[in-house]
C-alpha cells in the first residue's frame, strides 16, 4: 500500500486515533497534540483497554476527535463508526524492555508515585496489577536485570507488546499488515524528527522545543541508550525477537516516508495546502482583509494545555505555566493592527504580556473590554518585520508584576485586597468583581480568547 506523505490537515468530521504503547514516548506525543483539541473532544488518555471496554460507551469515542492512550487495536477500532486516522510510535523493544523494568524497580521504591499525589484509579489500578504481577521484584528478591531476564515467568508480560497492540497474538502477521497502512509511525529514539514528519503530515511546522515527558532518569544511559553488558543485550534481543522484527519494518518505513518528506518540501512552497493568503490571490493593488480567529483550534503553534469551553466566555486557552506559548502565521508584507482578546481575575495593571513577533519585542498592558475580567491587547506590526518566505512566529508570554505604591492604595481603599501585594482573584474569590469562568481548572490565571489581525493604514498606535 501507498502511503500518502502530502500534508492533510485533520478535517472536521475525521477522528484521530493514537495507540499509546508504554514507554515509547508516546506522552510526550499526547502533551504536543492535545494542545490542539477543545477537552471535550478528547478521550481520556491512558486509560488501559479494560477500562475502555468497561467505562467508556461507543458514543463518547464517536464524539471525540482525538483518541488516545493505551488501546488495543482490536478492540478500540470496532467503537469507530467511520476509520480514523490511525498513528502509533515505536521503540527498540531492548531498550524498553529495560525501560519498563525500570519502571517497575522506581514503583516499588516510591519515586515512580511520590506519596500524597493523586493519581487516576485506573493509573493506580495498572500499579496495584504491576506490583502483584511482579511480586519478586517489589519484595526485593530480584534487584538485578540479569536476574530477572532468566524468569521466563516474569519476563513473558513485557515480550510481544507490539504484536498484542497493534495485531493479535495469534496471527502476528496483522501487526505487520498494519504498521505499514497506519497513517503515521513514530520512532521514540528520532523523537524530534518523528515530531517533524507528524507536524508536515497534519499541516502543522514543526515546533522548536520539544519537551520530554515521563522520561526515565539518564544515570544508567550513554548516547540515549541503556549501557548494557554486550551478553545481556543479546539475551534480551532473544526474548524480544518478534517485536524486534516488527520494530525494524517500522523503522524503515519512518525511513522512507522521512525521505519523501524532504523530497516533497523541496518541490513545493513552505505553506502547506490550506494556508492560503487570507485576501485571495497575491496582486500589489490588492487590500487584505482582516484575519481573526478564536481559540477553539490552535491553527499552528505549541507551548498550550488543552482548550477550555466555558458557556459564557467561549473557548478559553490557556499557556503552558511558565512557558512562553507560540503561533505561527502567513502574512502579506503591510501594516498590521494585532489585537487580542484576553481574560484574566486580575486588574489590569497586574498583568504585563509581552508580545514578540519575529524577534521585535513589545511590553503591553491590558485594556478593558466592557466587561470585568475580560481585556484586549493592541500592538502594531510594521511591514519591514513580517516575513514572506517562511512561517511569521508570534510569541506570547505573561507574568505578573508589582503594583506601585499609589496602585496599592486604589486597591485597599477599594477594599479589594487586604494586604500590599498583587490582586489574584480567582475561583469564588472573584465572583464578586469578575467575570468568572464556570470551569474548574488550576489555571484560571491568565487565558486567551481571540487574535486578529487587521490592516492599520488609517489606525493609529498608542500602548496605553
């Protein structure tokens, strides 16, 4: 079968359907796609197959338009009404052969699961089975790899994962069959550049930093690879044979579809299909309309959680704490206004967002928008700063900043804060003066609402 390298956009009525198989970096995968779905659109990830068949109906997976986590290919894909786009990621079963040795080793001791965390009951069910399932390890009378690679007993639940996956036991030639129609396989040791082709595949540029989730420590690592006596590995490439050989089918065909990535990014324009210029045809007398969009997709970009959907607000988006989020645009060569629509449980002069579009960096402040809580944001875009042969990057960071003394003032006369310290009202706290989201979430710092672009021949800028 032919595989399709071209980028395709998921459209509004396809599902996306990734088979998260442990510890080849499948998280980190989830954290880089979830950013671009509303939470209502995903199902719950790592929730293992018995509790898919158990706790969640086939309707919930037809709503959904991103489904991941620990699925079974069998049994999930018979709860589509339509085929998904299918996606998975790979890696060196030797090497997660070990990984999830480890992973049992760091349970037992407690630093997998630090005490008085929460954990969902279907992660500590999955824990409870782990425990059980290995009881020599967890009661100490197996500390050693090279031990435990001669209990056939215990080494026989980590062999054939792939194969159970992705096919059936019984006939593993599935596995096979279907690695090589999926629309897209990962391989965990080329993270950044499986990231690459995933993004090309679904329109996206691939983001700049890529962060590792839910990685095991590098104490006992070299080059990114478990540091092994040679007699050991070979022991283990014996008990993981046959997800060995699928693994190698995999691999070339990340190889090959890599390669054809580069082949077609050569021949074609930097903007993938879909992105076309908001006015119409390229012509010099032709005046570009405004470009607006909310927040219930993030078109391109990373550094996002999963949207919110607040019946009052909207789709909230919220940035990745600590983390500066990124967009990115095509834009014709003119002057531009860039608004954007912000909602935040502070007062305005609490809250400094810096907006840096292609290396020009401004500081702004926050403008009420009619309604408390709610603010807009006005910055230019000069001409000389966009850029026409690549993706225009707009990054957006915020953080909170002192009052001055006068402010602190205002805000205790007002009564509104007790004490000299920056206003942060959130959740029944600040009912009473604003706007507050009937959402529940951590991080009702700070969210977006909206972003638009518009000319500015005729506006002029001032950053109040």
């Amino acid at each position: 079968m032919t595989i399709d390298v071209e980028p395709r956009p998921l459209g509004p009525d396809e599902q996306l359907l990734f088979l998260h198989i442990a510890k080849t970096a499948g998280t980190s995968l989830i954290r880089l796609l979830d950013q671009h779905f509303i939470e209502d659109e995903l199902c719950p990830v790592d929730w293992p197959t018995r509790y898919l068949l158990r706790e969640i109906k086939p309707e919930e997976i037809q709503r959904a338009r991103f489904v991941r986590g620990h699925f079974e290919y069998n049994y999930v894909i018979k709860m589509f009404a339509r085929p998904p786009r299918i996606m998975t990621m790979l890696r060196d079963p030797v090497e997660r052969f070990v990984s999830e040795f480890e992973h049992i080793r760091r349970l037992v001791t407690g630093r997998e699961r630090p005490p008085n965390t929460s954990f969902p009951p279907e992660v500590l069910d999955r824990d409870r089975i782990l425990q059980e399932r290995f009881k020599d390890v967890t009661e100490g009378r197996i500390n050693k790899l090279e031990e435990f690679i001669e209990r056939p007993d215990l080494t026989h639940w980590l062999t054939g994962s792939y194969i159970r996956v992705l096919g059936w036991k019984k006939k593993p030639s599935l596995a096979f069959k279907r690695i090589t129609e999926m629309e897209f396989v990962g391989i965990a040791e080329d993270f950044s550049r499986s990231v690459e082709l995933l993004c090309y595949l679904l329109g996206l540029p691939a983001p700049g930093k890529v962060w590792h989730l839910n990685a095991a420590p590098q104490a006992r690592k070299r080059g990114g690879r478990w540091d092994l006596p040679p007699g050991v590995r070979r022991r283990i490439e014996e008990i993981v044979a046959g997800d060995l050989e699928l693994y190698h089918v995999a691999r070339d065909r990340f190889e090959r579809d890599y390669a054809l990535m580069k082949q077609s990014q050569q021949k074609r324009s930097f903007l993938p299909p879909h992105w076309i210029w908001p006015g119409g045809p390229k012509r010099k007398d032709f005046k570009y309309r405004e470009i607006y969009f909310n927040f219930q997709r993030v078109p391109v970009g990373h550094g996002w959680l999963v949207g919110k959907r607040d019946p009052d607000l909207g789709i909230l988006r919220f940035p990745q704490d600590g983390k500066p989020s990124r967009l990115f645009f095509a834009l014709p060569p003119q002057r531009w206004r860039l608004q954007i629509g912000v909602w935040s449980p502070h007062e305005p002069w609490d809250v400094q967002l810096t907006i840096n579009f292609n290396g020009h960096q401004t500081t702004n402040t926050l403008q009420p928008q009619g309604h408390q809580g709610l603010y807009v944001v006005d910055a230019e875009i000069a001409p000389e700063w966009i850029q026409t042969e690549t993706w225009n990057e707009l990054v957006l960071s915020w953080q909170m900043q002192k009052p001055s003394r006068w402010q602190q003032r205002v805000q205790k006369w007002l009564g509104k804060v007790k004490k000299l310290a920056p206003l942060r009202l959130s959740g029944e706290a600040g009912k009473d003066h604003f706007t507050k989201p009937s959402i529940t979430t951590k991080f009702t710092e700070f969210a977006f609402r909206w972003i638009k672009f518009s000319p500015a021949e005729n506006w002029t800028f001032d950053n109040v």
